[in-house]
C-alpha cells in the first residue's frame, strides 16, 4: 500500500501551558523529532499538520500545513488537511505526543483496513472494562475527504461522530504504554529519564 503519514501537531497545548508540545524537548530533542524516527520509516511520504511554529516544524524535512479551518478545530480538522495535501491512496495519523508509537503501527492497520475492507482502521488497547480506542492512530483512505468535509462543514468536530458513519476496523495492540501521549509539564518530567538521549 502507498501510504502517506500525517503528524498531528496543530492543537494549542493548553494541558501544557499553551506550549506547542511537539517542539518540547524530550530525552535532548523535541517530541516530534520522537515521533518522526518511529513513524517515517513505516509511510512513502510524510505530514506535518501544525498552526504554530510552521518554519520550525519545516526544518524536520515534511511539508507543513495548517488548518483548513480557523481557530483549532481540533484533530478532524488536522485530518482534513492531511487528506486535502495527500497524494496516495491512504493517509495515516499520529500525534505529535506520542513518541512510543509502536514501529508496526501502520502494517499491521493495513493489513486490518484491507481484510475488513474498511474505510478507516483505528488502534484499541485493552478488552473489557480496560477497552481504549486510540482514534488519532488512524489509517483512512484518502476518498474520505468529501464525506469528512461534509461533516465539519455541518459542524462537526467529534471524532467519534464522525468514525460512527463509517466502515471502521479496530486493530488490537497489547502495550498501551506505546500509545502513550505527553500532555503536561509533569508527565514530561517523568518520561524524560525513560529515553535515552
């Protein structure tokens, strides 16, 4: 499958501060730094989707682009730019906080994608009471923009609103611990001795 990769970094960081969590330093480099070394080596091509600090995101070697729509719609919006500039079939997202994704992340959400003949493949951690659906590690096919433009010019901004109107293949992962996602000041402290500079 040709498969381009979308970084999610267009959020405003409020759990942090309203600092752009990409560009924090984590273990002597930014996060997206992180995110980038497990995740470019799985895709044909990468995404950056950022409404701050665009020269900056640039550096690290992926086109950058913004929202499509103003004021930090939120992760859909991020989707939706990612699949307004993809020029492969598919399209696949990871945050840009989340620098423990899992280094099979993208084969193993299109092998699910193409078994199921699904519109979207979405990572869940879990069973049970513990189920967690991870929905910003996503596989799409890039098709969906029309439908998923519909949807936020509706006014639509949930992610899982949005999954419901699809054809969605959930991909089991048993580490949660690769999905985590660095929110705050604090849980930076405390994962920041657990990588190696």
């Amino acid at each position: 499958m040709n498969i381009t990769g979308l970084i999610l970094a267009g959020g405003r960081g409020s759990r942090m501060g309203s600092i752009d969590k990409g560009l924090v330093p984590l273990a002597g480099k930014p996060m997206v730094a992180h995110v980038l070394e497990r995740f470019s080596p799985q895709v044909q091509r990468m995404l950056i989707n950022a409404n701050q600090n665009q020269d900056t995101y640039a550096a690290f070697g992926a086109p950058v682009w913004p929202d499509a729509i103003p004021d930090f719609a939120g992760p859909l919006a991020g989707l939706q730019t990612g699949l307004m500039h993809c020029k492969t079939p598919y399209l696949v997202t990871a945050p840009c906080d989340s620098p423990f994704l899992p280094t099979d992340l993208v084969a193993r959400l299109a092998q699910a994608l193409q078994a199921q003949d699904a519109d979207l493949a979405v990572a869940v951690t879990g069973e049970g009471a513990t189920r967690q659906p991870h929905p910003v590690f996503c596989l799409a096919k890039a098709s969906l923009l029309p439908h998923l433009t519909a949807f936020l010019e509706g006014g639509g901004r949930k992610v899982d609103r949005w999954y419901a109107t699809l054809r969605v293949a959930e991909v089991h992962f048993a580490n949660e611990a690769d999905f985590r996602n660095i929110n705050t000041l604090a849980e930076l402290r405390e994962h920041d001795a657990s990588i190696a500079p």
